[in-house]
C-alpha cells in the first residue's frame, strides 16, 4: 500500500463527503478509493469513517487523523514544489575547478553573463593544474581537457574539442631547422605538458596512421602559460595538436 496514495484518498473522502464525489475529484473509481481507505484502516487499526448510504462522516478518532494528515500532504505537497523551483531555478553554491590557463582566458570571461542570469547562485572558482579529485575536494564541476576514463562515480559532457598543434618560434627553428617528419623530433628539444615523472609521449598522425614517440626537452610543466612563454622565447618545440605531416 502506498501509504500517501491512502492519505489522499482519505482526506478526500472527508472533503468530498462520499466515495463517489472523491473518486470524480481524483480521476479514479470508487471501489480503488474504498480499497485505499479500507486498507489505510487496517494499517492503523482503527475506523476512520462512519459510513452510510447516504453520507459518510468522519469518526472522533479520523476526525483527529485527518487534520493531521491534512499537514502531512501539505508538507508533502511544499516539499515537491521546493524541489521543482530548485531545478528550474538553481540556488546555493556552485563548486567549480578547472585548469589555471583555460580558467583565465574562457571560463572568467563568462562568470559575468552566468551569475546575471542565475543571481540566485554563488560560484566558487577555484583554478589549478593539479590532478584533482573531484568528490574528495567536494567539486560539483571540473573541467578537463583530456580524454577521461570510465568512471561509476561521475557523469562526463564534452563541452568543446581542444586542438593542438606543432608550432615553435622563428628563431628556433632558424637555430635548429624544420622538422619535416615524425620522427624528426626525436632530435629536437621539446616542451611537454605534464611531468618528468611521466614518459613525454606525443602521438602524431601522418600518411602512416598514427605514430606515438618519446621527445626530451629541457621544459616540462602543467600549466599553458608557462609553456606558451617558453616557445616564444625560443627555447623549444611545444605540441599543441595532432599534426598530419609528411617528408618533402
């Protein structure tokens, strides 16, 4: 028995004065309203109506039932409602992560736009370049770019492609020639996003499909500021993308 089903059938009932009116008020039939009184009854233990054949009247005792549950549906019925506004409306605080560079540059400039048309909730932005967990740190959105793994515990939505590209400053390659082919980078020195601790493989396409490599560098960080600094003082070579290439 659903027990909110029955207290709606008989408060129903109270209001209506009969079955018959209830069960037009709530789209079902009179038996399906007798059966939810009749087993609220039972539950209970008590009788809650007086019953005639041409009235039905509550009892002392489901008199006093009925006004209480008369609070319980209306408590019920706030609690629904709340909810409903809630996620048309979202309220309270937003916990949001996401990488230093890409914070700066793309989400930053939206906050404005964003908090104007949901006044009701506060954001708290925090930027790192960390590896963070997002149910540890107590996040409700971070913001990735990479390609995640499967995971039970969180919901992922692509938002955009992130492209990258080869590129490096004219004096580099003045100083160090063009690389033509994959394998050309091998003796170049390069700027990777990541760290040391972890091997510097790049994966390239080129007229043979894919190819994954090693490169050596003498700069290796997590954040896109420093490595874009860095190829434009000429240091190295960053990646930045997939590059299709192939030998002249």
């Amino acid at each position: 028995m659903d027990k909110f089903d029955s207290l709606r059938a008989f408060t129903q009932v109270v209001n209506s004065g009969g079955f018959a009116a209830a069960a037009r008020e709530m789209g079902l039939s009179r038996s399906a309203v007798n059966k939810l009184v009749i087993a609220l009854e039972n539950e209970l233990g008590v009788q809650l109506l007086h019953r005639s054949t041409r009235v039905v009247t509550p009892t002392e005792t489901g008199l006093a039932f009925y006004e209480r549950s008369v609070e319980i549906l209306a408590s019920l019925e706030e609690a629904e409602r709340s909810i409903t506004q809630l996620q048309a409306e979202p309220k309270g605080r937003l916990r949001v992560n996401a990488p230093m560079s890409f914070g700066t540059m793309h989400l930053a400039p939206a906050l404005a736009n964003f908090l104007a048309q949901y006044p009701d909730l506060q954001v708290q932005l925090t930027l790192s370049d960390r590896f963070v967990d997002p149910i540890e740190e107590g996040f409700d959105i971070t913001v990735r770019i990479a390609e995640l793994q499967d995971s039970a515990s969180l919901i992922a939505h692509r938002l955009t492609f992130a492209e990258r590209v080869l590129c490096a400053a004219p004096a580099y390659l003045e100083a160090h020639g063009i690389p033509q082919c994959p394998d050309d980078l091998r003796h170049h020195s390069c700027l990777h996003y990541g760290q040391l601790a972890i091997e510097n493989q790049w994966t390239l396409v080129g007229p043979n499909g894919e190819q994954t490599m090693t490169v050596r560098g003498a700069l290796c960080s997590n954040n896109g500021e420093v490595l874009r600094d860095a190829a434009f003082a000429g240091w190295a070579l960053p990646y930045y993308r997939r590059l299709s290439c192939r030998r002249s």
